[in-house]
C-alpha cells in the first residue's frame, strides 16, 4: 500500500468518525485544523484506524504522535 | 478560614519546590507567590472593596492559578468561565452574578464590556500573602452547571464550606500528600473537581501537572505518568475506559494514591485498572458540586475491598462532619437495603442555588434531628445503604445525566435544539453508550430527515461542547410506553454506535 492509499483510508476513518469532510489531510495536518478532532474523537479515529487496516497501535507510538504526518509513519511500521 | 491561612503557610514553606508543570515548563511557589502577589495587588486597586465575585477566564497558566489564591487572599470568589465554550454563555454566567470584573491572562480579552485585570502583563510587586479577615459566610467560588430551562445554574460556595472540606480530607489518614507528591490536575477549571486537584497539592507543597489545551488528554496523561512519574491521579472513570484498550502496556508503580469521582465506576474496569498500578491505592470518590466537591469515599482494593451494586462499586460512607440520608418521595427517611433519594448535610452544603428560590425549594429540605434543624440537599442520586453501613449507587432518579464528568441535563439541551428549528417536531436528547462504554450524546428527531446545520450551528453558540450531540436520527413515530410516555429506552437503539 503506498502513501497515497494510506492517506486516503486514514481519510475515510476521519469522515466516519467526524460525519464532515470540510477539511484537507496532509502530513502537516493536526487536530488543530480539523472541526471536530479532538480527545474524544481521536481515540474513536484510532480505533477506526486500527480496523480498517488490520493493525494494533502501541501507547508508546500513540502517546507521540502529534500530527497526520506521525499517524501514517506509525500506520507503515506496523503493515 | 483557616485554609487559606493554610495556603499561605504551605507557599511560602515550600518556596523553592515546584508547583506546577504546564506543557513541560515548571514553575515554583516562589514563582507562584509573585504572580498571586501581582494580581492581587492589582485586584486591590482597581476593584471595588463592595465587589465579591471576580470573573476568570480559566487558561492553562500560572497566572489563572495564581488569581484563585489572590482572589482568595482578597476575600473575594472567583467565576470561573473556560475560555472555549461560547462567549455568549459566559457573559450570561456574569450577567447572573453581577460580575464586572474579569481577570484574564489571555493576550486580548473579549469581555470588553467588562473591566478587564490582564493578570500576565502586570507590574512586579513585593509578595504579599497574608490573608486579609473574612467571615467564612463570603464566597470562595461560584460554578455553573447545566439546568433544564435553558439557563445554567450557579452553585455559590463559601469559605466555610472549603474549610470543612479541607478538614475532612485532613481527618482521613489513608490519604496524605507530601512535598514531594507529583499530582494530575487534569480538569478545567469551570468543573467542580479541579477543586480538589488544585487545593490539596497547593496545601501540602506538592507539584500539580496540567494537560495543555489542544493535547490528546488521555494519552497525554499517560505520558506524564510515564515520564514525569506521577504519585497521584483524580480523574474522571471516562478516562480509563478510553486507555482501557491499552492496559497491558501500563505499569505505573509510581503511582500511590488514584482517585476517581464524577461517575459510576465500574467494578471489572477498577480491578483491571488496579493491575496497572502495583503500589496504589484506590478512592471511589462521591459528591456533587453543591456539597463541596467530595462528600465521601469507598476505599477499593481488588482483592479484599470490592462491594459493588450492579457492577458498580460502592460509594462508602460520608465523611468526617458529613451526614447522609436515603429518603422516599416525602423525604422520609427509608430501612437498610431500600433504594431511596441520597440526600447530604453537614457543613459542606451550598448556601443554595444562585437566586432561584424556585429551586432551592425544591431541592433542599431541612429535618429535626435531636432536637437540631439540620438541612440536606436532594442529590438526585438512588443510592441503598447496606447492612455494613456502605452506600450503593443505583442510579439517577431524573433525566440528568453525566458527559466525560460534566453534569448534563438533557432537557437542556431539548430546549436549545428545538428553539431554533424551524419544523416544530419532538426532538429528544439521550445519553447512550459507545463501545468503549463511554456516555455521548444522541438527539432523536421525530420527523422525515432534514438539515440540522442550523439547529447544530444554534446549539453550538449555546452550549460547551460536551453538551452538543455528536449523533442524530430521524424517526418517523416515536416509540411510546404503555403510559403514554416517549420510551426513551426504545428510543436509544436507534443509535447503533458499537
């Protein structure tokens, strides 16, 4: 799966979770920028991101991660 | 007011220890005592002696922080506003309070109709920390919760009330902080709690960490778990159902003391929890804002402490000074193992709710007990009393219910979505459960789907945000009970959120 697939699955997770689609992904992108993404949607994002892609997330990697950009990075090691 | 005397004695003893962590910097009490000195020598001259109840907007700061003392030391209350739920909402909390003075750290305020103390630009001051008198009825703070009719509602406490507080805690002898004690200050200010997660590190020398607006909360708080090696935790049990999927990867043996309040905690997630912290001791906390944050306490331990009603743990039993009651419809007090209304006295119970006799009636009630008029307030609570002396929570007895620890009336939050729409349909707020069994909230509409952008956009000028509804549904009848009320049980499982 290369980088541009991965962005557009993490996008789907984003849109389910949010129910808006008013907002760009980049590997710059933070919670900052995005209505909506804060600490009670972003754990529902991570566990959204974790079916649709098969993978388990470590606390150590999620208690890091500050923006889009970290997200997929951690989404790679763990494929 | 020996508590702030307390306070006094606490900062400048511990001069040299640190007091806070905001995002990674530390400042000490030293610092601490400059910045409370500042402000409050601002305080002095530019308030009005006569004026009581100073706003605050609730930053992530030292200079917040350091205005709750000033106020304090002034004798004066502090009304807290959080500086992220709509202006509209806080300039309400001041209209009802009278408020014509804010302290505010932010770089430009917007309360500009009102006189603004910008607490991080002042000039440097000699520290001045002795208290001046007060008489224990003054207020301490005032703090808004949701109410059904639209308007929040003010829950005033006076000195007298934190003093017994601060006793209570002091007469218990599981639980002491020390100088060296590294606490959670997870909560805003605006919400009862952070009462006792400011005020108890502050009185006993020990460093409060805060999580910075905008962070991820939960895996914030595990970091500073991780790497500031926290001694102590007070939070929500929303918190832990969060981090509950990544359990096996905690081991704080750090950790000495946890203490949840604010929300039913459930018996399997404590012991599993408990497994994460080898050294700790675990405090089921239970009180409402209107009794002083914390009326008492069931000590949990995994093995031999485990009382539980429907696989919530116990709530215990009131502390020092505290009485409690479990009444019927008439107030009439009913037999061990008999659910009934929990009701608190003692000398914790709020004077009443900011100017609303209506309420007030409604709410508090006083009743002879040998021979002296002692007065309780109705928590809303169902709670039984066991055999051993334990009470057990059962669960509420109105339509309030409880969002990350923030108290929410539902009809509330009916009032604003319906006022603003212009189909006039029923509309229904529910509290439902996610798959991580956490409560968020539902509005049910009964009509043909239509746009709700501006009901939503309404709702959102209005309320915090934890109290605008993350999930809608259209529904073309409601279901009804045999009785002919909206079956709002039924009505739940049309939010499929697993």
């Amino acid at each position: 799966m290369n980088k541009e697939e991965i962005l557009s699955k993490v996008k789907q997770a984003f849109v389910s979770v949010l129910d808006h689609e008013n907002f760009q992904l980049t590997y710059e992108t933070t919670a900052d920028d995005v209505d909506g993404w804060e600490s009670i949607t972003h754990m529902m994002i991570i566990s959204e991101v974790e079916k649709s892609f098969g993978i388990k997330f470590k606390l150590m990697d999620l208690m890091n991660m500050n923006n889009v950009g970290d997200l997929i990075k951690t989404i790679e090691s763990e494929l | 007011m020996k508590f702030v005397n307390k306070l006094q004695e606490s900062i400048e003893n511990h001069a040299a220890h640190n007091v806070l962590c905001i995002n990674n910097v530390f400042y000490t009490y030293r610092d601490f005592a400059i910045e409370i000195s500042k402000i409050r020598s601002a305080v002095t001259n530019v308030v009005d002696d006569s004026e009581k109840l100073i706003g605050l907007v609730t930053n992530d700061d030292i200079q917040t922080y350091a205005s709750i003392i000033a106020l304090w030391l002034e004798g004066k209350a502090y009304v807290p506003v959080n500086p992220t739920t709509p202006k509209e909402r806080n300039t309400k909390v001041f209209e009802l309070t009278e408020t014509k003075y804010v302290i505010d750290s932010s770089e430009s305020s917007i309360y500009e109709d009102h006189t603004v103390i910008a607490s991080a630009a002042l000039d440097d001051t000699d520290i001045n920390l002795k208290p001046k008198d007060v008489s224990g009825d003054q207020l301490a703070y005032i703090l808004f919760t949701s109410g059904t009719t639209g308007l929040p509602k003010g829950v005033p406490i006076t000195f007298d009330n934190v003093d017994a507080l601060v006793n209570a805690i002091d007469a218990e002898p599981e639980f002491n902080l020390t100088p060296s004690d590294r606490c959670l200050q997870m909560f805003e200010l605006t919400f009862d709690f952070s009462v006792v997660t400011y005020l108890f590190p502050l009185l006993s020398g020990s460093c409060m960490y805060t999580i910075p607006k905008g962070a991820i909360k939960y895996f914030y708080i595990f970091k500073l778990i991780k790497e500031q090696k926290l001694t102590v935790l007070t939070m929500v049990p929303s918190i832990i159902n969060y981090l509950r999927p990544y359990f096996p990867e905690i081991n704080a043996p750090d950790v000495r003391y946890c203490s949840f309040g604010g929300g039913a905690l459930h018996s399997d997630i404590a012991k599993e929890w408990s497994d994460c912290l080898p050294n700790c001791k675990i405090f089921n906390y239970y009180g409402p804002t209107e009794f002083t944050v914390y009326s008492g306490f069931y000590p949990y331990h995994k093995e031999t402490d485990q009382k539980a009603h429907n696989g919530i743990i116990a709530i215990g039993t009131p502390q020092k000074d505290t009485l409690y009651l479990v009444v019927d419809e008439n107030n009439k007090e009913v037999a061990i193992g008999v659910t009934g209304e929990l009701c608190l006295g003692g000398p914790q119970i709020t004077p009443g709710y900011w100017k609303n006799e209506e309420r007030n009636a409604i709410s508090f009630f006083t009743r002879e007990e040998n021979g002296k008029p002692i007065r309780y307030y109705k928590t809303g609570d169902l709670c039984f009393k066991d055999e051993e002396g334990d009470f057990l929570y059962v669960g509420r007895a109105d339509f309030q219910v409880k969002i990350r620890g923030y108290r929410v009336e539902l009809a509330e939050i009916e009032f604003h979505a319906k006022s603003k729409s212009e189909k006039k349909v029923n509309m229904v707020a529910l509290d439902i459960t996610n798959n991580l069994g956490n409560a968020e909230l539902g509005l049910a509409i009964e009509s043909e789907e239509f746009d709700t952008t501006e009901i939503f956009d309404h709702m959102k000028t209005k309320m915090p945000g934890y109290m605008v509804p993350t999930h809608v549904r259209f529904v073309k009848e409601f279901p009804h009970s045999i009785n002919g009320k909206i079956n709002r049980k039924e009505l739940k499982t049309y939010f499929d959120i697993q």
